[in-house]
C-alpha cells in the first residue's frame, strides 16, 4: 500500500495510491499521523485502518502533482515535533565515496592500508561491516548519526528546496527515509518508508568532517508516496539532475538491507535508544544513508537545477527544484 497527503480544497487530505494516475481518499481527521495514532491505539496495523476509512471519492493524481499540491507524506500538526536526523556510512560502497571526497587514505577489501592509516571514517564504516547487521533482539555498533532539524527543514515534493545564502554546495543524497510515530508509552512505531531527498553542502564537509554537523543543517525532501508494508532488501534507483529540461548528470544507486552495511533495526535502535527521542506523539524522519552523490562527480548545480530520485518500489519520483533562501546577514545575538 502507499499513500499520499495533499491539499484538496485547502485541506490536508490522505489518498491511496490506485495507479499513476488516480488516488482514493481516506477519511483521516489529521492525516497520516492521525491514522497511525489509531492504529496504535486500537492495536491495529496501518494498513486495516486506512482500509477501513476509504470513500469513495478518487482524485486525479497527475493534476495534484502538476498545481504542486503535493505535502510530505507524514507530517505533525506542530512541525517543532517533528525531529529530522539521518545516519551515514552505512550502505556499502559509502566509504569509498566519502573517503574520495575527502582525498584521504584509503583501505582495499583485502586489508593493504595498514590500521593506523585508516580514516576515521573507514573505521566506523568497517565497523558496520564487520557487526552492523547482529541476530535479532542484538546490539551491533552504533553509526554515524547526524541532526537536520525539525519540521520546518522539511519540503513538500515538486517545490524549491532552498539552500542557505551561506552555503558552499547545495547536493543531493538519494535515501532512503523511515517514518515514525511514537506511542503514549514511549514505543516508536515505524509507519512506513519514502524515497528521501537528505540534501547537504559537501563542500563544507569536504574541509573538515568535524563540521558534518554544519552541513546536515540544511532543507531536506521526502516522499511523495508513503510506502506500508515489508521492504525488499534490495532496492535499485536512478537519481539524477535536469538543467533547462536536459539531463546533467544520471547515476543508478542501491538501497535496502542487502546493500547495506547495518541493519534497519540496528540503524533505529541506536536512534530511538535515546529518552528525548521516545517523547510520546512525537514523528521522527530518520534518512538511511547512501554511496551515491552527484558532487563525488564534480557536478556543480545552479537554482533552477532540479532534483530527481527515482526508486520505482516506493512509488512516483521525488523531484525538488534548487532555490535560494535569504540572506539574514550577521547573526549574533543581541544582549537584552
């Protein structure tokens, strides 16, 4: 099953997914979120309640995508409870990309980089390798984690992603995203997963990894489909730049458990293992990783430049537009 939210007559509306070009409404009070709240609550699965609240009103799902009424498919009424946070070095293949990026030295899969020559980076990546995917009811090591924000970081599909006046890149990161809601008792409910849109300023992180941290804080997109159900453990994808209605640069890329080097388990377990990540009502986005990025080919994008992430099991592309945001100028704090 996957679903939509929308504006339909100002409202937010829930809509299955029929087909490319029609979406079923869903009788949701306060959309995705609300539905997963009752499935917790009445300990029903996602997908026997939406099944339950189906009308039969359809919509037409190509005029919802061209009048960009398109909404990120779990969102909270109050976006500053919504947390936004994402893993890195976990698919294979990452290390690579972030060590190049890094110009640093590298390791083979046979062990010809002496230990003591290993990056920090291809340390904690051999680390997932080596214990990311323990037994269930297991703890393997924990990742690279990383904060974005909170709601208002997040960008509904097909509108401008914006990227800061300070910002040195403006690059995507093809993800895959898992969605969740948590319980009154504390428990984190993953409602289901969407092609993600991570977007982080390379550049900045290429300076120095210590200032990862810096980079992350950036827009972000995800959806437009929320897909419920078992995840295959491999999931093939294109992601791509269009400049002026011509592709500038297209790459396939792999996702899904069977090209990682960590569990989905192990991945939320070392998220949701936090108290203030367990606050009750609250969503959580959490971007998986990815080894695949325009910028590792010196691809450099301009505004106007749009994003496409194509990752067909989840449903319709993810596609974002780059725009610009304002320049607040200096920003340092005024004594009261």
């Amino acid at each position: 099953m996957r679903l939509i939210q929308c504006l339909n007559d100002d409202q937010l509306t829930v809509a299955m997914v029929v087909d490319e070009r029609e979406v079923q409404v869903v009788d949701a009070d306060e959309g995705v979120y609300g539905l997963a709240r009752r499935a917790i609550d009445e300990g029903k699965t996602l997908t026997s309640v939406v099944e339950s609240a189906l009308i039969e009103q359809r919509l037409d799902y190509a005029q919802i995508v061209a009048e960009r009424r398109l909404l990120p498919p779990l969102t909270h009424p109050d976006p500053a409870h919504c947390l936004v946070t994402g893993t890195g070095l976990t698919h294979l293949g990452s290390a690579d990309t972030r060590s190049a990026m890094h110009a640093a030295a590298m390791s083979s899969s046979e062990g010809g980089v002496d230990e003591s020559e290993l990056t920090d980076s291809m340390r904690m990546f051999r680390m997932g390798i080596e214990a990311g995917k323990p037994k269930a009811g297991e703890v393997g090591p924990q990742p690279e984690w990383f904060y974005k924000g909170d709601g208002d970081c997040v960008v509904a599909p097909e509108t401008d992603i914006p990227s800061p006046a300070f910002a040195q890149d403006a690059g995507e990161e093809p993800e895959l995203a898992g969605l969740y809601v948590v319980g009154q008792d504390g428990t984190p409910w993953r409602v289901g997963y969407a092609i993600g849109n991570e977007f982080s300023d390379h550049v900045t992180e290429r300076f120095n990894y210590l200032w990862l941290a810096h980079s992350k804080l950036r827009a972000c997109s995800f959806g437009p489909e929320l897909f419920i159900g078992e995840l295959p453990e491999n999931l093939e994808g294109t992601s791509r730049i269009v400049r002026d209605g011509r592709t500038l640069w297209e790459k396939p890329f792999l996702t899904g458990e069977g090209n990682m080097a960590h569990s989905l388990a192990n991945l939320e377990h070392h998220h949701f293992k936090y108290r203030n990540f367990r606050r009750p009502g609250d969503v959580h986005v959490h971007f998986f990783g990815t080894a695949t990025l325009s910028f590792a080919d010196k691809i450099v994008v301009e505004p106007g430049d749009r994003y496409e992430i194509d990752l067909p099991a989840l449903g319709r592309p993810l596609r974002n537009t780059l725009g610009s945001e304002q320049d607040f100028g200096y920003a340092a704090a005024k004594a009261l």
